[in-house]
C-alpha cells in the first residue's frame, strides 16, 4: 500500500489541461534561471517511468512557505519546447530530514515522506519535467517518463537516467567523487535522491532536450522510455522501428545491451546522437521504494563484490562498445572539425554538403572513431571522417558511422557528444546549425520507416 497518510493525493481533471493557443505562446514558462535554482528546494518522483494511470509519488524539500508542481510535456509545440499540461494547488512546504549515507559505499539517499501522488490516468504518453515551484522563488525539475504501451512500429528514444545517476552529486557522492575525490566516490548511487544537473533533470536538458525536440518536429510522433525500463523489460523493443539515443549515455546494464542487440537482430535501427556510449557496466538493485531504484558501479573487478558481473569496462569484460554502435571510445577532449567524406549518403540528402565540407563547433568534447568490423554490427563505413585534437597535441580522427547488420537494421553513430547538446541549438554557427538540423531529421525520418538496410545497403565490394 503507498503510504499517503495526512499527504495529498492530487486529483487531475480535464479542465485542468491547456491545449489552447494560449499555453502554447507561454509554454517558455518551464524554463528555469540559474538565480532561481537552489538544491534546498528539490525532489524525485518514483517511479520515474510509468504507463497512463499508474500513479507516481513526489518527494519534494523546500525549507518555507509553499510549492506548486507543473506538469510540462516536452517536445515541439508551433515554436514552443514544452507544453503545460497540468498544475497542481498550492501546498505547503516540509523541511524532508538530511541524506543518510552508506559509509561502505558513500551511497547517498532520501528517506523523505512522500509529498504528494500524481494520478497519470489523462497525461498523454511523453517524457514530462515536473516543475517544482517554491513560493521563496526557488524551482527545479523532477524527471518522469510516461510511456505508450504498444513500441510497435514506433521511434523510441531512450531517457539515460544512469548517466545522470552516475554524475549526481546533490547532497553526497557521485560515481566520480566524494569530499576526498575519487576515493571516496559512491560504489552505489540511488533513483531516491534529487539530481543536481539540469535544475533537477540531470543530463537531459544538454543531451536529450535538443534532440527530443527536433525528433517531435519532424513528424515521427516518437515515443519515450528510460534505460531502466529497456533493461528491465527485455522484449520491450520487439517490433519497434528505431531505438535513439542521446548525446550523453556512458552507463549501461547488460540487460539493456543485450536487449538493445536483440532489438537490431530483428530489424530495429540503432540511432546513436553521442559518443562514448555503452562504456561503463552497472548493475540494478532495488531500494525502500522499489526495484531497480538503486545504481551499483564500483569501476574495478577487484573491489566490486560481485565477481560474477563486475562493474567495469564492457570493453574489459570482451564487449567492446564497437560490437553495439559500430565505434569505440576515443578520446576527451577533442576539438577539430566535423568533414563529411561520404556526400552521397542518404543523411546528407539536401544538407549542401559536398566532399571534403567541415562544420565548426560540434566535435568534443568526446569523440568515438570506427572499430573493428564486428560481425554483430554488420559491415561499415564512414559517413565523416575528421581529424581531432586529442588534449593538447595528440592528432587522431572522429567518426561518423552506418552499418547493416544481417536484420537489414542500420546503425548509425555521429561519433560526438556535441551534435546533440551544441549542433542542434543555436550555440554553433547558424550554417552549422542548419545541417546538424537537416541531417538529424534525415536520419530520424528515414529510421521511421523500418530496416534501413532494406533500402540502403552497403556496398561490399
């Protein structure tokens, strides 16, 4: 039984929703200031991922005064990024108590009461930043994805909560440090805590948002689940036109590699907007409020207790990244430029790039470069090929990459974290911008329509 007590269960009703013309004009409200963020006011919602009805509990700080939570669907709404779908009444502000951390693992967690409980029964399915509003002035993000039951056919694109598990450092530890650095960092990291990136969101306003964005503009009506959710359910792939995703998804389970491989093996496009993905192996364990709300990532074999399944490198436990996207890891940081040498592919189709064009402002600040050729992959090629700055003065080369797999499934991999978070906004050169844009939705448009390889195969002669 969820435990509500003398807590408020927040009744959504119809009248409550804004679709006009209206909210859409002011639907830039979601947005938050730096000035206006303070990790005294925060929260998390469990579960983070959930189908239309299921209901999700709010745990939410804030020191005085009172809050509101907004509901903000994101995506492309005639020129808006997000749209308000709901809102909640004012409620009264609690103090929750101080972290309690694991001293074996430096595992940081919120044992808080619950808030309030959000009724998901007339949310559309989408991925949603709930918006803690505090009367003090202070906001943040808490994360939920609702999903669609059926994938078939559809674009998914994947929510990486590990990886902004993994960074979180509100209130304690991250995967990379503690108060004393790297020797104190969290072994273990949990889903019951804030996350200090984003405002709240973690990594997806850098790394999703631009790419969600321009996937909803684009018509292919995607659908959302989160990393958890695709490790968790192993056939929730089946059957789905394209798997995507974002510019920054570093940390894996097992379970979700092999379901994201078995996805390929029946025909799903692997759509890869990033670098360095799929590098560190996690492992899931349930926490006070449920399964899989915990994070377990020691990066040694010698120091994780679990010898069966450490927590290390997939590449150290002979699964390289390379058998997954087509690439491996290169380098950080990278800076050069991006050099198309394959004009002809379909992904440059009516970008204006010929042999040879270079683009500013989107290599870095990781980069992967094409592997082996890995007969899980299928054949390759390199779509750009450009030359990096690896650190101060080591040259090496950055890679766009398509492969087939034996499905007819294409993977395609752009080789660099900043295409999502710099090449899809206006922070690089608007001719950049223009073809990071076009190629995008090339890709995406095309993915939509099934076995990329059907209608693009590779020449292997």
């Amino acid at each position: 039984m969820r435990r509500i007590g003398l807590f408020i269960v927040m009744a959504l009703f119809a009248q409550n929703l804004f679709f006009s013309s209206e909210a859409s004009a002011s639907a830039e409200l979601w947005k938050i200031n730096s000035k206006n963020f303070s990790s005294d006011t925060a929260g998390f919602a469990t579960p983070n991922s959930v189908l239309p009805g299921e209901l999700v509990d709010l745990y939410v700080t804030c020191p005085k005064g009172d809050f509101t939570v907004i509901a903000y669907r994101m995506g492309y709404y005639e020129g808006s990024e997000a749209q308000e779908y709901w809102r909640s009444d004012s409620l009264k502000c609690i103090q929750q108590s101080a972290q309690s951390i694991d001293p074996k693992t430096s595992m940081s967690e919120s044992h808080w009461k619950v808030s309030a409980s959000l009724d998901t029964s007339i949310l559309d399915p989408g991925f949603y930043l709930i918006k803690i509003v505090a009367s003090g002035g202070h906001e943040s993000f808490m994360p939920l994805v609702i999903r669609d039951a059926d994938l078939t056919s559809r674009v998914v694109l994947s929510i990486p909560t590990l990886t902004s598990l993994a960074y979180n450092k509100w209130k304690g530890a991250s995967a990379y440090r503690g108060e004393k650095g790297f020797v104190d960092r969290a072994r273990v990291l949990s889903f019951d805590r804030p996350l200090s990136l984003g405002f709240g969101s973690g990594k997806y306003l850098n790394y999703v948002h631009p790419l969600l964005v321009a996937a909803d503009k684009s018509g292919i009506n995607p659908s959302y689940v989160t990393d958890v959710d695709v490790a968790s359910n192993p056939g929730m792939l089946t059957g789905a036109a394209a798997y995507v995703s974002g510019g920054h998804d570093e940390y894996w389970t097992s379970e979700e590699r092999t379901s994201v491989i078995k996805a390929r093996n029946t025909g799903t496009n692997l759509l890869f907007f990033g670098a360095n993905v799929s590098y560190w192996r996690v492992r899931l364990s349930a926490s006070p409020l449920g399964a899989n709300r915990r994070m377990e990532i020691y990066k040694s074999a010698a120091t994780d207790p679990q010898k069966q399944d450490p927590t290390v490198r997939f590449r150290d436990s002979n699964a390289p990244e390379g058998d997954l996207t087509g690439q491996s890891y290169n380098c950080f940081p990278a800076t050069g430029l991006f050099t198309v040498s394959k004009p002809q592919a379909f992904v440059f189709a009516g970008s204006g790039a010929s042999l040879g064009s270079q683009y500013s402002g989107i290599i870095g600040p990781e980069v992967d470069r094409v592997a082996s050729v890995s007969a899980k992959t299928g054949p390759r090629e390199a779509l750009a090929t450009s030359t990096v700055t690896c650190g101060i003065d080591k040259k090496s080369t950055s890679t766009m990459i398509y492969a087939v797999a034996g499905s007819g499934a294409g993977t395609i991999s752009v080789g660099t974290m900043k295409w999502v978070e710099r090449g899809l906004t206006k922070a690089v050169p608007e001719r950049t911008y223009q073809f990071v844009a076009k190629v995008t939705a090339n890709i995406l448009l095309e993915a939509a329509q099934g076995p990329l390889g059907a209608r693009y195969p590779l020449n292997q002669g």
